[in-house]
C-alpha cells in the first residue's frame, strides 16, 4: 500500500518570466544573495537558478533544510562549464581546478548541501525527455521508504547552440518540497506512472519543452497553482508519457 | 542473529564487469586473488604529462547498426559487460522478463563521463570548422542518459529508466535507486551499474587538481602521491526476493550522506563518510561487527586515504579487514562503486580478503586492519564497499552471502 504524498512547496526561476504568461505563473528572478560572494563567482546560471527555486520552496514549505534529502534532475546539468572546458582541451591548455571540479553533474546538488550545512543524501539524476519524470519518481520512492521529506530540483540552463538544438534556449528551474506528512500542504499527488495515453496541456507546452527541457514541470506547478481539484499531469512530452494525478484541497 | 533493517534487502541474481584486467569477473577475481595491477601508460590517446591507467585494451563489441546514434565508448563498454556469458547479467535480464514483464524491469547506470571521449573529438572539430561534425549526436552519445537508455534498447526493457551522475559515487547511488525502486513496488527488478571510460577532461581535470600519480597508485601506502584513472563498466541485476532467488548475493542496503563541505576536498574529520557507513549499518539493521570486509574507496591520494581511515576506524574500529582495490583497477569514477561491490561480492563467493595492490607501508598512524596481500581460505559473509565523490557525495554499500 503506498503513503500518500503531499506538496508543502514548490519555486519557479526562470530569468525568462514572459514564457510562464500562458500558464498563469509566476517565477522569480535568480537571487543572487543566497550564495556568499565567495562562492558566487564560481557558481554557472544553472547552480544559481536552481538553488534560487530550491530556497523558495523550502521557504514556502517552512521546511528544517539541514535534514532535508534532496534529488537535483537536469539534463545538461553544468552544461556551459563542460563546454568551456571541451574548448580548452584541444589547445593542451592548463585547465582550471575549480571549473573542473565544477563540471560534474551534481555541482549544484554539492553547492546546496555546503549552503545549507546539509549532510542528508543528495542525488543527481538525468533522463532526457524524462528528466523531471524520474526526479519526480525517485523522489517519490524515497518517500515510500525512509524519508519524511524530499526537496526535488528540476533545472537546464541554455545551452551552446551547436550542441543538441532546439534544447537549450531558456534556462529554466522549479523545486518542489514533497512529505509524506499532510498538514498545511498544497496539494497530493499518485504515483508516476506511465500510459500510451493523449494527455491534456496547454498546446504550447511541448514546444517550450523543446527549447527547456526542465518545463516539463510546468503542468504541475500550474495544477497546484490553480486549484482544478483532482487532475491528470503530464510529466514529460514524448514518447510513453508518464503522469501523477494532482488533487488540490 | 535477527535483523532489524529498516529496507528490504534485494537479490543480485548476475553481475558482470569490464575491467582492464579484461572483459569478465573470472579476469577480475584473478587479477585480485593474485594482487596482480594491470595498470599501464596510457595509449588510447596523447596527454601532455604521463601516468598511469586502467585502460581496457581488448576489443570491445560494436553496437547493433539500429543503435548506430548510441555508439560510444562508454556504452561499447557497457555492452562488452552485458555480453561476457559466463557472467550471464544478458540471460538473467532474459529470465526476468519472461518473469515480471519488460514494463516492471528499470534501467539506473552511474557515469560521470557517459560519451565525453567522443565528445572530444567532437570540439577538436568544431574549434576547426566552427560545427560540429555530422556524427555528432549530443543526446544519444553525450548527456548522461546515453548509456543507460542504449542498455534499455539493447536489452527491449521499459521501465523507469536514467542515469545517476554523483561524480565518483555515482553507481553505488544507482545500487540505493535501484533497491529503492523495487522495494517501494515500482519495479520487480532494476538493472543497475555503472560505465565511464578514460578521456582528456577527466585526466586532464585530475592533474589540475595535482592528484594524478606518474607511477602505478599506491593506495593507502605513506608515500602515496595520487591516483591512476580507470575505465570499466560493473553490471548488476537486482530483483525483489523470491523462491527463485534464494540462492542469490543480497544487496542489503547504500547509505548515503552529503559532507556539506568543500565540493573536491573531503571534510577533515571525515564526518560524511562516517555518517555514510552508519547510515548503511542502520538501513540494513547490521551492527559494525557484522562487517566481515571492508572495500575502501581508496583513491590513492594524501587526503582522501587519511580521512577515510579515520572514518572508517570510528564506525568499524580496528578489526575488520579492509583493502583498497585501484592498484588493480585505477579509479574507475561513475563505475567505481559498481566495481568495487562485484569485488565485495567475488570476495564473498570465493570466500578470500582481497589485498591492497601498491601498499608497501601504511602510515604509522593508520588504526585501520589494511590488508597489502589477498588472503585466501577464508570466511566472510557480509561485505561494505564505499565511494566518495566530489560534491562530498558519499555512499557505502552492503552486500551479502545468499
């Protein structure tokens, strides 16, 4: 039998905020703040908005973030810093021990557990078109196991145009802080599954999931949003499409 | 003893590794039984200073023709793992699916590299030509989940699938996911691993940060002075308990935890590592003497070694026998963690203590029991295997015997 699980937060950061006029959202600009000066220059657009959307779920949640595990899904992840490295290595140059060390894909996910003094289980995870599908379902397996609350993180920032276009032209983060526990939550959702169904969405969705691929939140912030009642999400836009049924109060 | 772990432990029912000791675990467990390094310059391509590494340098199988967009050599080592017979993780994929359905059956691999190397050449022609060449496929060759979803074709799996990407933990995260994943009920079984192979960023990125050895490693030795890097692919096919496995290894638990430090340097006193092993002592309902072996993550380097042996003495005291195993395999990153839990598990099946390939002397401070030589004829029935990696990203493994 599976515990219900709830939504106590959720952020959006998108330094793009007119694409969320379809949707009736809204998103804050990066908050640059919330990373010392120290850390911040060495810190890409992806590590920025991520851990911008991250902050403002755990605030909305009211939740304790040093026990809190978390799950960061991208596609790219530190996608710029890998580039900038790629372009270096041709020409036998000395690379940069910080870009390195910053070029792997749980770069953000490290940076979180540093800024907040969090020793909890961080992962970093990534599926293409699925990406925010998966984040969500390891996020919900975890709920079903040991964990109490679990703060996922779905984030792409732009990326070189030469590398896989039309992905990549909006950088793009939301978070969400989901518990097993009800009191004061915005809204529960089912098990993500899986269905060769249509799916109803607004009809510019998938194409904004072409050029960001961490949209593919969107339908859910809006069902949270937007207080429909019991509703079908969609979590991702191609092939076998997985979905959780969102139910507001 | 009865246990009171607080996750149910999952059956490994195949595992299979690609190694430079060469493609198999029967070239792997003879290269440990016999302490014997394969570590080698590199010749897969040129560097501007010389080390050492763990380069897998027997053909590799070619990828199916209608898989063409997933050729790399991250996923050819993948394949050269799933296809080692006497190993068998193919024809236990097959029985699964014959058992639970394709739909019940997940894909989860660890990399930190997936398809980088081509992605290499890749940049050396479009800083040429100012494009990328024709055969350039970010997707399917590069982003993370290349591997993993080349594995689900291949293999005509549709369960969850995607890839984990912790830096040097990576895999043994994708063992936690994939646990997860059949005791929450989304899947009956997972097929877990990892694969990352040597390229220009990673050895490149390692000398920045002045940690790459110019000799063969020297894992936990006092005069170690880095690491070598490795490539490899582990392989493991969990499934929920049954009467068919019961002859089975048990994964029974990955604890996980974070440093909340420094994103390269691991914390002084090794506060996440400790809290990684305790976590996995925890899940799985284990006191620390139930810990028969301990594989270290062992890089080789001067501050790692130190704080994982402090750590390691905290949770497990003086008395268990551990060793570190990258004098044989290099530093396999995404795919260490994979690897190092098929060698608790060897150990486990043939019943030796494998050795530290590279120690001579410990440092006199060391209070860990840091085995230099492979021990043969002896009895254990439950192995930890841990891996760290940048980020302060830690995971410690726990198998056992059937």
């Amino acid at each position: 039998m599976n515990k219900p699980i709830y939504i106590k937060g959720s952020a959006i950061c998108c330094p793009n905020p007119s694409i969320l006029d379809d949707y009736a959202l809204q998103g804050m600009d990066v908050d640059k703040t919330l990373i010392p000066a120290t850390l911040r220059r060495r810190t890409s657009l992806t590590t920025r908005i991520a851990i911008t959307a991250a902050d403002g779920a755990c605030r909305q949640a009211q939740m304790d973030v040093k026990t809190l595990p978390s799950v960061f899904a991208s596609l790219g992840g530190e996608i710029q810093v890998t580039d900038a490295l790629c372009r270096l290595l041709p020409k036998d140059e000395l690379l940069s021990p910080t870009q390195f060390h910053n070029s792997v894909h749980n770069t953000t996910a490290g940076y979180w557990g540093i800024l907040q003094q969090c020793q909890a289980a961080v992962t970093a995870i990534a599926a293409v078109d699925d990406t925010f599908a998966m984040g969500l379902l390891e996020a919900w397996t975890q709920l079903q196991l040991n964990a109490t609350n679990v703060l996922l993180v779905c984030y792409d920032e732009e990326w070189p145009p030469y590398l896989a276009p039309p992905i990549g032209q909006i950088a793009f983060a939301s978070a969400f802080v989901l518990s097993t526990e009800k009191s004061d939550s915005l809204a529960s959702i089912s098990m993500p599954e899986t269905e060769n169904l249509a799916a109803d969405y607004h009809k510019q969705w998938p194409e904004l999931v072409n050029s960001a691929p961490a949209a593919a939140s969107i339908p859910l912030l809006a069902a949270i949003s937007q207080s429909k009642g019991k509703v079908r999400v969609p979590l991702n836009t191609k092939g076998a499409i997985w979905f959780t049924y969102c139910e507001t109060p | 003893m009865k246990r009171h772990n607080s996750i149910e432990s999952v059956a490994i029912s195949a595992y299979a590794a690609a190694s430079d000791c060469g493609l198999g675990t029967a070239a792997l467990l003879q290269a440990l039984q016999h302490n014997k390094s394969a570590l080698a310059p590199l010749i897969l391509f040129e560097l501007p200073f010389s080390t050492y590494v763990g380069e897998i340098k027997v053909p590799l199988p070619k990828i199916d023709p209608a898989l063409e967009l997933y050729q790399s050599r991250n996923a050819r080592v993948a394949l050269a793992a799933l296809n080692v017979v006497e190993d068998g993780v193919r024809a236990a994929v097959e029985s699964a699916k014959l058992r639970y359905g394709k739909e019940r059956i997940g894909v989860v691999i660890g990399t930190s590299t997936s398809g980088l190397y081509e992605t290499e050449s890749a940049y050396a022609v479009l800083l040429e030509q100012h494009k990328m060449p024709d055969d350039f496929h970010f997707i399917t060759r590069h982003a993370y989940q290349a591997t993993p979803r080349f594995l689900q074709l291949e293999l005509g799996l549709n369960g969850p699938c995607y890839a984990i990407s912790t830096a040097c933990s990576s895999s043994a995260k994708a063992l936690a996911t994939g646990q997860r994943l059949i005791a929450s009920g989304v899947c009956d079984a997972v097929l877990v691993g990892g694969a990352d192979t040597l390229c220009r960023l990673t050895l490149r990125g390692f000398k920045s940060l002045e940690l790459i050895s110019e000799q063969r490693c020297q894992p936990m030795d006092k005069d170690r002075a880095g690491i070598n890097i490795g490539e490899a692919a582990g392989l493991l096919l969990l499934e929920k308990n049954t009467e068919q496995t019961k002859s089975c290894p048990q994964l029974l638990s990955v604890g996980e935890s974070s440093d909340a430090h420094h994103m390269s340097t691991p914390h002084p006193a090794g506060l996440g590592a400790a809290l990684a092993m305790t976590n996995a002592l925890k899940l799985a309902g284990l006191e620390a003497s139930s810990i028969d072996y301990l594989n270290l993550h062992a890089t080789a380097t001067k501050i790692n070694d130190h704080i994982e042996s402090l750590a390691a003495y905290r949770v497990l005291g003086d008395q268990v026998p551990c060793s570190g195993t990258k004098g044989i395999t290099g530093h396999t990153l995404g795919a260490a963690g994979a690897i190092e839990t098929i060698i608790a598990l060897l150990a486990i099946k043939h019943q030796f203590l494998p050795g530290t390939a590279g120690l001579r002397h410990t440092e006199d401070n060391c209070q860990c029991h840091v085995l230099k030589q492979p021990l043969l004829h002896q009895s254990l029935s439950t192995a930890m295997s841990n891996s760290f990696g940048f980020g302060g990203n830690n995971a410690s493994v726990i198998v056992s015997a059937p």
